[in-house]
C-alpha cells in the first residue's frame, strides 16, 4: 500500500492550556480519528502537547499565491494601520 | 522474604514485555505507511520499557543480582519465560493487530489487576504501564475495527489472523507457570486466569463492532513457553537480539 491512497490531514497542536493550536505538520491518515492517534505518536513524542486537532487537507480553504499581490501588498502602505501614532501617557505604565 | 520464590512469575511477565518489543521493532520500515512505522515502533519502546523496569526488579529479586543486560543479552532460550504468542514470526499486518489486540487487552487487564501488588515496585511499574498498553489496546482496536470493517479482501485477512491467533491466546491464562503460586501466596501476582474473562469480552467487543467473528475453539494450543519451551522462531530471535551483546561483550553505545 502507497501512502499516496490515503487522505492527508493537516495537524495541530497546543502546547499547554491558554495557547493556541500550532500547525505542526501533516499527516496520512484511512480517516480522522486515526489521524489524531498518527498525529499523538509523531508530534507528541516528546511531550509536546496537550491537545491536537487534525484536519483533512482538502477542507481547508487556502490563499493562493498567484493573489499575493492583490491579497497582501495592498496593506503595506497603510501605516495609518498600526496603533503608533498615539501619545501614551507618561503615568500609563503598561500598554 | 520469599522473593526468589516469585522472581520467575515477574520474569514471566518481563520476557512476554521483551520479546514482544523485539518483533514489533522488526515493523520499522515494513508497517504499511510510514505512520505506522511510528506508531509501531512507539509501542515497542513502551514495551522495552516495561521489560527493563521488570528485568531490574527481577535481578533483585531473585538474589542473582544480574542487571537488566544480562537477563535479556546473557539467557539462554530455555531460561526464557514468555509466551509463544510473542515469540511469532511478523505476519501480514491484519495478524499484528490480532496478536496486538490479544497482548494488550491481556496486559491491561493484569496491569490494572496488579495495582493491588504487595511489592511496591511491581505495582509502581503497572500504574505507569497501565496507561500505555491502554494505548496499545485502542491502537489495536481502530485497525482491527478498519481491516474488519473494510473492504471485502481486508475483512478475509482480518478473519483469517483473529483463527492464526487464537492457539496462543490460552497459554496467556495458565495457572501453572512458574512462580504464579508462590505469588499468589505473597499477594503480590494475579491468578491468570481470573484475566481471561474480562480479557475476552474486550476482544470480542472489537471482534464484534469490526463486522467479524470470533474463530473456532482451536485444535490445538500453544504450551511451554512459561517453562522455557520455546517454538522454532524463538531461537532465530536470540540470536538476532542477543548477537552483538555476546561477540562484543560490554560493548557501549
């Protein structure tokens, strides 16, 4: 059997309670419950984690890279964009 | 103290953690998909794990003092204790996950039962053990479930490992090996075969949701391997595993 017939599922992994899940990686996988147990033997060897989500490849819906410029280039001349043009108070230690 | 008197029943145990290790780590690159290779050879680590927490406490036990190297390197095959089920040449895989599913629904119920262990260390060993043959056993389940449950071919294949298996699956439950008395006596074992029930229910949960049946009674059954008699593929295996220890004596990494 080539791996090639099974569906790829796109990993994801929190490494401790109030993070978020991290793409780690893909694996192969008959379906998604065995997915997740693929998923638990090679990304969390090593205590990685705490909880994984996997997700079959195909379901994702992605940017393309021929739409990078109408998609992204268009924000880089945006400054106005980030918080920078704020005076911070000097008694406003944290913010 | 009668610790030498049950040395040979954790033996048991140690040597069935042992060898089992050994076959599962002959999948690394043969497991259907690359996945499985991991997830094979994961198990198998889990496995020698035990075995060498086990082997340890049996070198204490026994008043040998042998360290784990020379219990699993330095024995002949007569002095091995585990069963034949273990000791099987690599089949197809729809036969792994049978043996799989056996061993380790076996295991889960003794490690569970040996938490109840008058000797600390043996109970400390099954608590951590416990949770990953729990593993072992769901990883078992989900392909037995998946090749059952599949296509017309995996579905055959998959029937036909559950009727290999089933002569080894007894020998699991033999009251009569070595050591199991004398750890009944110091409260520290579990009587195999009080496993069997609970053991069988849960194979047959898995038979039964993977669309198979149970085998035939089988008409004949594997024996010996708790007194050290061993079927022919045990010594291929020795001699694979115990070759470098024993041309290069105290050999290091």
């Amino acid at each position: 059997m080539s791996e090639g017939t099974l569906p790829l599922f796109e990993v994801f992994v929190r490494a401790k309670r109030g993070l978020s899940h991290v793409h780690v990686g893909s694996v192969h996988a008959p379906d998604a419950t065995m997915a997740v147990r693929n998923a638990r033997d090679l990304y969390t060897r090593r205590q990685e984690g705490v909880s994984i989500w996997v997700v079959a490849a195909s379901d994702i819906v992605a940017s393309s890279p021929d739409e990078k410029d109408s998609f992204f280039d268009p924000a880089g001349d945006k400054i106005y964009r980030h918080p920078t043009f704020y005076d911070v108070p000097e008694d406003v230690e944290y913010l | 103290m009668t610790g030498t008197a049950y040395s040979a029943y954790v033996l048991g145990l140690a040597d069935d953690a042992l060898i089992y290790s050994h076959r599962l780590g002959e999948w690394l690159t043969w497991a259907p998909q690359l996945e499985e290779d991991m997830a094979l050879a994961n198990v198998s680590l889990d496995l020698i794990g035990q075995a060498r927490a086990l082997l340890t406490h049996v070198g204490s036990l026994d008043g040998t003092g042998r360290s784990e190297d020379d219990l699993a390197y330095l024995r002949d095959e007569r002095d091995f204790r585990n069963v034949h089920l273990v000791e099987q040449r690599r089949g197809d895989f729809a036969q792994e996950m049978a043996r799989m599913l056996w061993f380790s629904a076996y295991q889960k119920a003794l490690y569970a039962a040996l938490a109840g262990s008058a000797d600390e260390q043996l109970r400390a060993i099954a608590a951590k053990a416990h949770k990953e043959v729990r593993y072992h056993h769901d990883h078992a389940a989900q392909w037995v479930v998946r090749l059952g449950d599949g296509t017309q071919e995996s579905h055959a294949k998959m029937q036909a490992a559950l009727t290999w298996v089933a002569p080894y699956v007894d020998e699991l439950f033999d009251d009569s090996a070595p050591g199991v008395a004398e750890a009944l006596a110091a409260g520290v074992g579990v009587l195999p075969s009080s496993l069997r029930a609970a053991v069988s229910a849960d194979v047959e949960a898995v038979v039964a949701e993977a669309t198979l049946t149970m085998p035939a009674v089988p008409k004949w059954r594997a024996r010996g391997g708790r007194d050290g008699v061993h079927s022919e593929p045990m010594g291929y295996l020795l001699a694979e595993m115990q070759h470098l220890p024993r041309s290069v004596p105290g050999a290091r990494w």
